[in-house]
C-alpha cells in the first residue's frame, strides 16, 4: 500500500531539505574565499549573493520544523529525489551570473550536468572564464560523483536512524564495511580525499613539464582529478583534455578513471587486507570483459577505415576514448566531428553502447551498473540451466560480491527493471532529438550520454539548441543519477496524497 504525505511528513521533509541547501550555501563559501585569494572581486560578489540567497531559502525551510523529527523510509524517498533537483539548481546560480551562459536554462543545463557528474557543457568562451568559477563547476562534479547526501551522512545531518539507510539506499549505495551508515560515508568521504590528493600530485608533474604557468598548473591538475575519479567529464578548456596534448596526463587520467568506477565496499575490503574480493567481484568481472571486449570491437571498426596513420595514434585515442565511455567520464581526444565524420558511424555507434553501463554500483560513476548487467548474464545462465535439467531439479547460480550469493528471482527481477527503464529513457531522449530535427545515431548518442550521466557529446548539446530538448536532458541526467526508484516512489506517493480518501463522498452525503 502506498503511504500519503501529510502536512508532518511534509515539514519535515523541508526542514531536511533545508539543512541541505544550508550544507550548499557552506560550500559556495570555498570558491567564495578563492575568489577573495586570487583577486576575481567580480566572482567573489556573485558567490556571495548567491550565499545570502542560498543561505536564506535554507534556513526559512528548516524552520518548517523548528525540532528535528525522526525521518522514515516514506520521508526519505521524497528528500532524496528532491535534492538533486534542489541542490542543482541553488548550484546553478553562480554559473549564470558569471554571464557564461546564453540563458538560465542553458546555466541550469550546467549545474545539473556538473552535480549529477555527466560532464554535457554548455558554457560560452570557457577560455577565459574565472579560476574561481571553473572550480566551482568541479566542486558540484565532487559533490555528486561522491553523493551529496553521503556527504551529509558523514556530517550527519540525518542522523544514523532508518531514515539515515533509507538515504543511503536510495541513493544508489549498497553494502557497507563499517558498522555503522554514517561510518561508511566517511570512509567514502576519506578515499576521495586521499585519491584526489595523490592525482592531484601525478597531474601536476606533467603539466608543469609541458609548461604551463605553476599556479594554472596546479588548479589543471586539481580540476582533471576530479573530474576523472567522480567520473565527471569537465574540464577547465573548451577543447577539453585534449588542450594539454599530453600522453602522460592521460595514462593518469585512466588510472583515475578506474578508482572511480570501483565500488567503495570493494575499497573498504582493500583497506582490511580482503584483496582476494576485489578479484573475484561480479563487478569487476563484468567490467573487465566488457572494457576488453568494447576495445577490440572499436579497434576493428576504427582500422577499417584510413582516419589514423599508425598504429600507436590509433592505440592512444582508441583505448582512451572507449575507457573514458566505459567508466562514464566522458573526456575525449577527438573532436565530436572527428567522431561522427572521419571515424565513421559504426565508432558513434560503439561509444554510445560503450557509455550505456557505466561502472560498479555504490561508485562515482552513472549508468546501468555492472553489477545489474552480470546479473542479468547470470539470470540468462540459470534459465538456460532450468530449461536443459529435468523438471525435479532445481538448479542454482552464484555470483560473487561482497561474498558467495545465490541468485534469487527477486534480485534478477530488479536487475532487469533497472535495465529495462534505462533502455525506455533511452529511447524517449532519442525521439526527443529526431523530433527536434536531428539524425537517429547522433539522438540516440545524445540520449544515451544524458541518461547514464556520460558527458561524451554528438554535437547536440550547444548554446541555441532547442529548449525542449534542454529540459528533457536535464530530466535524463536526474532520473538516470538517482536510477529512477526515488523518483518514482515520490510521485507515487504525492499522487496518492492527492487523492481523495476512499468513501469521502459517502461521509460527504450522509453530512
């Protein structure tokens, strides 16, 4: 049965809503003192603004409930699926007043882009947009590739309750090596921490080699970390990372990929010396075969054709391009015309199906998730076995993740929903781009990259393309960040609210 919101549940579900948008308006202080440092007054008035606004709309929704209430599974449904969208567009305020942006829309495109991690960018002369502003854009890649609500577990802002888990859950999280919700999220918080430290250190040496000026180096550096490990896409040059022309920026940029799209229990098991789950993990399996396997497939289709003239170039930007698809970060080092034009459909085709799984569940990454498409492998397997045993036998299939399991009916069911709504999202953003005039592959391209939160582009997302594909990217990358249940749940439940009781007709005649 589906419960109703009352005006209770509603307060208190501001008031968590509240304490979020406070935790942004905290945030924005960071590029706020950046601002301040490098002498961009510019940039530092429209932070602070933005912090008064951000700041004052936060505290009036955290007086809905001057007490802090308990917050249930039903509560936590709705505040998760509010938050992205909320949170998205408070972060969405300095991008369009530093007067980058065409209109509000295309900024709101941005921010949502950057706090989900899908990397779609629709500034204008990126070149020479503010250092303070640019990090801005890769705070929010931070914020959402780690979680922002697994940031506000660890400061524990919802408390450790069953509330606390339902946030956890609905957010796409799964399985914990500590004890506790707000432990676990700390964890999270503490490898991110050391891994953008040390990429930060690795970026850095290659650009200073290449001679870029010590402090752009050292914010470049910051900025691809970041964007590589919350598998984010962004970068800090209208070219993207191919501005740096450098080899050796990209080997790391790869290996942080990967940290990415590696599940944080996997890291927590690492930490406690179990090496040996990280080996035998469904994800990781499935991740490994299907990298592999999307390699050669685009390696035979890129050689078929005479766009590279050696076979090391055709190495370098192939696995690298394919890698970036695979883990959902969305860098490239061809442009979108090279890619559609030169490289040949059959390359379109390949990166696109290449963003569709994006990484390992509980990670930085977007998309499907491994784990769901080895499930549904094994779900493949254990009907095959079903239909070749005789009927008395009851054959079972195991997979490995965070230990020996069995395969049961209701985890392949939910697999296979997860799958099935992400190919129907899929498709809806593809008709979407045919309607507003665009070619089938480079819509189903487009689609693809906004729904599993990919970043690669087609071309399409740029300043002056249509508003009503705008807001259905913008819709695609919320729905495929928070995979769907939380908002689903939340419309289920408002709908319900709305209803009329049942029999209030009957009270109402007898009256």
């Amino acid at each position: 049965m589906v419960s109703r919101l009352h005006l209770e549940d509603w307060r208190i579900i501001c008031h968590y809503l509240g304490a979020l948008i406070l935790l942004m308006a905290a945030v924005m202080c960071l590029p706020f003192a950046l601002a301040l440092a490098l002498g961009e007054l510019d940039q530092a008035v429209i932070f602070l603004k933005c912090i008064g606004i951000t700041g004052i709309v936060g505290a009036l929704l955290t007086l809905a409930q001057v007490k802090r209430g308990t917050m249930m599974r039903n509560q936590a449904l709705v505040v998760t699926a509010l938050s992205w969208a909320v949170l998205a567009f408070f972060g969405t305020l300095p991008l369009w007043c530093s007067g980058h942006y065409a209109s509000f829309l295309d900024a709101l495109l941005e921010g949502v882009s950057g706090i989900t991690a899908t990397g779609l960018s629709i500034a204008v002369d990126l070149d020479h947009m503010a250092l303070s502003m640019i990090t801005w854009r890769f705070i929010l890649h931070l914020m959402g590739g780690v979680g922002v609500l697994v940031i506000a577990l660890a400061l524990g802002i919802f408390g450790t309750g069953a509330g606390a888990a339902s946030i956890y859950t609905a957010e796409a999280r799964e399985g914990r090596v500590m004890p506790e919700i707000r432990q676990m999220s700390r964890f999270i918080f503490k490898v991110t921490a050391i891994i953008i430290a040390v990429g930060t250190v690795a970026c850095v040496i290659p650009l200073l080699l290449g001679g870029q000026a010590p402090l752009r180096a050292a914010f470049s550096s910051l900025w691809i970390t970041i964007s590589a490990f919350a598998t984010g896409g962004m970068t800090g040059q209208s070219m993207g990372i191919m501005a740096y022309h450098s080899w050796p920026l990209e080997i790391i940029s790869v290996c942080l990929m990967f940290f990415g799209i590696i599940n944080f229990t996997l890291y927590g098991d690492i930490w406690k010396g179990r090496v040996s789950r990280l080996l035998k993990d469904i994800e990781v399996h499935t991740m490994a075969i299907w990298i592999l396997g999307l390699v050669l497939v685009m390696a035979i289709v890129v050689m078929s054709g005479d766009y590279f003239n050696s076979f090391a170039t055709l190495l370098r930007r192939v696995v690298f391009l394919v890698i970036s698809a695979a883990t959902n970060v969305g860098f490239s080092t061809v442009y979108s015309g090279q890619l559609i034009y030169a490289m040949g459909s059959g390359a379109l085709f390949m990166i696109g199906v290449g963003m569709i799984i994006g990484g390992s569940s509980s990670s930085t990454t977007g998309g499907i998730k491994a784990f769901r498409i080895g499930i549904c492998a094994k779900t493949v397997v254990q009907t095959l076995r079903e239909a070749l045993v005789p009927d008395r036998v009851m054959p079972r299939t195991f997979y490995y993740h965070m230990g020996r399991k069995v395969l049961t009916a209701d985890l392949a069911s939910s697999a296979m929903t997860i799958f099935l709504m992400y190919i129907l999202t899929f498709a809806v953003g593809a008709v979407a781009g045919i309607i507003c005039g665009y070619d089938a592959l480079s819509a189903i391209f487009e689609s693809i990259s906004a729904a599993s939160n990919g970043g690669l582009s087609a071309g399409i997302v740029s300043p002056g393309m249509p508003v009503f594909l705008e807001v259905v990217y913008i819709i695609e990358m919320l729905l495929g960040r928070l995979e769907f249940i939380a908002v689903f749940a939340m419309v289920l439940q408002v709908v319900h609210s709305l209803e009329p009781k049942a029999g209030w007709w009957w009270e109402r005649g007898r009256s």
